[in-house]
C-alpha cells in the first residue's frame, strides 16, 4: 500500500496530470486504503507543493498543474467514500469575489489549494452582491470565508461585508480571510477581518490556523 501512496504522491508534487487517474485506480484495485491514498498521498503532496511555492522553488505554473492533478485523482476516489463528506472535511470555507470584480485566476487557485489541503470549498462565484453573499454565509453557515478583490476599486466593497455581517449577527461566527493583489496586512487589519493571505500556500496556512483553534 505504501508503494501506492508515495507514487500517487510524488506524481502529484510533479504535476503528472496525465497519469494520476491510472496510478489512483490501480492503487485502489490493489485495494489501497483510501484515507492513506487522500491524507498521506495527496494532502501531504500539497503540502509539499505548498512549501515549495512559499520558498520560490516554484511558481503559479507549477503549483496550479499539481493543484489540478490532485483533484483529478480526487475526484476518482470521492465516488467511494463511505464517509458524510462533512465528517472527511476538515472545515467548510466560502469563497467569492466581491461585487464589481470579475477576477477569478486567483481566487480558483486558492480554492483548489484549499481543497487539496481538506477543505470543504463552496465557490460563490464572482461580482457578489454584498446582500447574496451575507445570506449565503446565513445559509451556509462555514467556519471561514474567503473574500477576493483584484482591483482598487473593490476593495471596500471587503469591508462592507464585514459590516453587513456585523449588522445581521453573524460576524462573530465566521472567520474572514481576505486577499487579491491590491490587498494587504494593513487594509484587513484597517477593515476588520481576521486575516491576510498573500499567495494561496498562505491562504491554506491561516485556514489551517483558525481550524485549530475552533
């Protein structure tokens, strides 16, 4: 079994996106167990890429083909679970773009970053309504939320969801992580959200963070 896990893992730090589906099927007809195959094959391989992008060994390029891979072969074994996939998950985060910004490159990477590290990840899209995004965190009910914004322009549209959620009660049950290249420690600081992440190997950081102390 072990075989099996640490080829699945290093084809998915190489970006072997043509080959992942194969090696995840065998390795499950050789009945590999499926938790070893996702926690210690694929989520540590994320790991490893994450790392690798945090000290510039590599770049968006690389980290997204493995990103990619990773769910390829995810999404074969997802089918087999027995598991609630809110017991496999290991959080639920909503991610979106705020209104007026049609930017999503960034926003998907860290997405597939975050589902590669366990996360459940429901993607609201892009140019969110500040009152559709606050019901859906009402409705949805996540530990964390995501909030994006490419553009100088947008920028306050962060803060005024954060203040939309203060005013329907629901600020104190969510964490906001807040990112996009215009963004910085300072504005979410200045806003009031919880944190800035800078890349998505970050963005899976901090979530991991608040996690643990949930």
């Amino acid at each position: 079994m072990g075989n099996h896990v640490d080829t699945i893992k290093e084809a998915v730090i190489a970006g072997k996106h043509k080959e992942i589906e194969e090696l995840v099927k065998k390795a499950i007809k050789d009945k590999a167990d499926l938790d070893a195959i996702i926690n210690e094959g694929m989520i540590a391989a994320m790991d490893v890429v994450g790392q690798k992008f945090s000290r510039s060994e590599i770049f968006v390029p690389e980290m997204l083909v493995s990103a990619v891979t990773m769910k390829k072969g995810l999404d074969i074994i997802k089918p087999l679970l027995t598991k609630d996939a809110s017991e496999l998950s290991r959080g639920t985060i909503v991610m979106a773009t705020v209104k007026g910004d049609i930017h999503d490159i960034g926003k998907n990477l860290v997405i597939m970053m975050l589902q590669g590290a366990g996360f459940n990840v429901i993607d609201l899209g892009v140019d969110i309504k500040t009152e559709d995004l606050i019901e859906k965190v009402a409705d949805i009910k996540p530990d964390i939320l995501g909030l994006s914004a490419l553009i100088t322009t947008t920028m306050l549209e962060i803060k005024n969801v954060i203040e939309g959620l203060k005013e329907k009660g629901l600020r104190e049950k969510v964490k906001v992580m807040v990112g996009g290249a215009p963004v910085s420690m300072e504005f979410a600081q200045k806003v009031g959200a919880d944190a800035y992440g800078k890349d998505a190997a970050e963005a899976v950081e901090l979530a991991r963070k608040f996690m643990s102390s949930m």
